[in-house]
C-alpha cells in the first residue's frame, strides 16, 4: 500500500513509523491531554501497546496517522489521525505539540489531511469531535466549513462534535 506523502508551506506529514514513537512521546504533557479523551500515559513502554495497531489499521486502510514535521528541521510538530476511513464518515483527530500552539501549524496539517482524505476517500462529510473549551482546535473545524451539530458531556469535559463538509 502507497505511504502518502503530504507537503505544506511549512510541514511534510507522512503516515506514522515506529521511528516517530520516542518524539511523540515526549510531547504528551497532562496540560496537551486536557482536552483529548485519553489520559497521558504512565510509560514509554504503555504508549508503545497501541501503536502496532496503528501499522495494521494503516495497512486495512481503516485508519491513518499522518506525523507532521517542519519542513527545514525535521521536528516533530504532531499528529493529525482520520479514523473510520472506511466509512462514508470519517472522523479527524489532532493534536500539536503544546510550544507551537497558536502558530497555525493544527490548521496546517489538518487542512493538508483533509484534502487529502476529501480525494483518497469516498467520504460524505468527516466528524471533528473536540472539547468545547478548546476554542483553536474548534475554530480549525469552522475554518474547514464544519457546523456544530451536537455535545455531549465527556468524562474529561464536554464535547461538541462538527460535521465537515467533503
């Protein structure tokens, strides 16, 4: 299976390898995860038990973790995931590394990945969930022409889904 590629102005994505395990780790702080729906975890070894599924799902082309870059350095910027790509909805998750927040590289690489799944996929609209708190993560989803239609209280918070437009 084709490994796509994706270029921006600032970032390349690609699809996650195991060479990206230790820097992503690295990046996940209780302060990121405040708004995401899964709680840090208590070692290098617990982040390192879900991500061979990540390969396999890749492979069954049901999901995709596209690991963002900056384009001169190489750095590891985030991660921008399209889960349930077999379906007609798609749903987007995200999250950017806490010291490059509010640079716009989230609504970069997301924009990039939706592109991207709007020509790869036979999509009728993709699903954004996000906290209701997090306003950049939200605004990123009515940038893309999302429209709120629905919330629903979390463990963590409450959450507002978006339904994007293919």
């Amino acid at each position: 299976m084709m490994r796509p590629e994706l270029t921006t102005q600032r970032l390349k994505l690609r699809i996650y390898t195991p060479q990206d395990a230790a820097e992503m780790y690295s990046h996940i702080t209780p302060t990121l995860t405040r708004f995401m729906a899964w709680e840090p975890p208590a070692s290098y070894e617990e982040f390192l038990e879900n991500k061979p599924l990540w390969e396999e799902r890749f492979l069954k082309g049901t999901d995709y973790h596209f690991v963002a870059r900056d384009i001169r350095s190489g750095r590891y910027i985030g991660i921008v995931g399209v889960h349930r790509a077999t379906t007609t909805t798609p749903e987007f998750g995200v999250w950017m590394c806490e010291d490059v927040h509010g640079q716009g590289f989230g609504k970069e690489a997301v924009t990039a990945v939706f592109d991207w799944a709007k020509e790869a996929l036979q999509v009728d609209y993709f699903v954004y969930p996000v906290a209701e708190e997090n306003r950049a993560s939200r605004k990123i989803a009515e940038t893309l022409g999302g429209k709120l239609v629905s919330s629903e209280q979390k463990p963590k918070y409450m959450a507002v889904t978006y339904h994007i437009p293919a």
